[in-house]
C-alpha cells in the first residue's frame, strides 16, 4: 500500500505576536496565528473580493524558540508542516471537540532583518560552490602538461637507441681487429656475423 503525503505550505502574516509555553521538560512551544489572502470573482457584481483564512500553527524546540525571538505581530513567514488533528472535551458541556493544526517543522522570515539573515545564508554555500567549482577546473587543465610531455620521453629512448647502435656498431670492428685479429683465420670469419645476429635480435626488445 503506497503511503500517503501530509504536507502544507503556507505564506501569510502573523495575526499577533507568538505565544510560547514551555513543557515539564523543558521544551519550547509556540504558537502561530498566521493569515493568508486571497480573493475569488463576485458572479453577480464581476469584482474581485478578498478574503482571509486563518491558520493555527504550532512550532517546537529550538524552531519554537527562534520564533518567540524574531517574530512579532504583522511578520511575513513561510512555513512548511503537516496538518494534525487534536480531540478535547469541553469541560462546560461534556462533548467532544476537535482542533485541526499545523505541525511546522520548516520556517522562513520574509521581511526584516530575518529575509536578511536567511538570504544571506543560502548566498554563502553557491559562492563555495562556484570556488569549488573553478578548484574543480584546475586540475583539468593539469594534465595537459603529462601529455605533451609524454611524446618526448618516448621520442628520448628511440635517440638513444639510435645513438647506442651505431656506437655499438662502431665499437665492434675494434673488437674484431684487436681481440679476434690474432685468432686464427678460419675462425675470424664466422665469428664476425655471429654478434650481429644477436644484436639485431636484441634490438626490438
């Protein structure tokens, strides 16, 4: 069974200033009388006319607190919730009664200095970011310098390669005449190809 969504948005007004209490252990409560307009067409006249509706909204703890602070008559707020419903008895008349409010667990000031304050925090994560970001692109640009240089560390053992071959190949006629030169003839011979054989096998590797 999927589960179902209870969440309300509201933007209004307070009604007056907050009213906070605070439980046996210590916790604060606060609550909330917020107002919201709005305005529906009149069918016979074909005017817009404004109308009022009334919230009760309840805060808690460290939420409750900030309210009592900053809060006052008149605030422009926006809060996020959920509905709750209370069931009471009415001492005078022994019945039932029920209390739909609104549980708020997100609150933001519009006005004053708390549209201030709550601007000027969401500002300082997207200047980190944009920092973080152009950190974030700096490291790209390095290893452009690995790449160009790898062509030339790879084109160094080929040179030497080429170098130590015709010096090898240079060395190995004195070799041949000081060494082998007075081995006898029949010997001399064969013996000449044979180094070149295993160093042209070798040169690959």
């Amino acid at each position: 069974m999927a589960r179902g969504i209870n969440k309300v948005i509201l933007i209004g007004n307070l009604g007056n200033d907050p009213e906070t209490r605070y439980t046996p252990q210590g916790s604060a409560v606060t609550n909330l009388s917020v107002a919201t307009d709005e305005s529906y067409k009149d069918k016979n006249t074909g005017q817009m006319v404004p109308k009022t509706e009334w919230h009760r909204v309840v805060l808690f703890n460290r939420l409750a607190e900030i309210a009592k602070e900053y809060l006052r008559k008149g605030s422009k707020v926006y809060l996020e919730g959920r509905l709750q419903t209370q069931k009471w008895q009415d001492k005078a008349t022994g019945q039932d009664r029920y209390t739909t409010e609104i549980i708020a667990n997100e609150m933001q000031m519009l006005d004053s200095r708390g549209a201030d304050a709550s601007q000027g925090g969401y500002s300082a994560p997207m200047q980190q970011s944009q920092q973080q970001g152009g950190y974030a692109q700096q490291p790209q640009a390095a290893p452009s310098a690995p790449q160009q240089r790898a062509p030339q560390q790879q084109a160094a053992p080929q040179h030497a390669q080429q170098q130590a071959a015709p010096q090898q190949q240079a060395y190995q006629p004195p070799q041949q005449q000081g060494g082998y030169a007075q081995q006898p003839p029949a010997h001399s011979a064969p013996a000449a190809p044979a180094p070149m054989d295993d160093f042209d096998d070798d040169i690959p590797f």
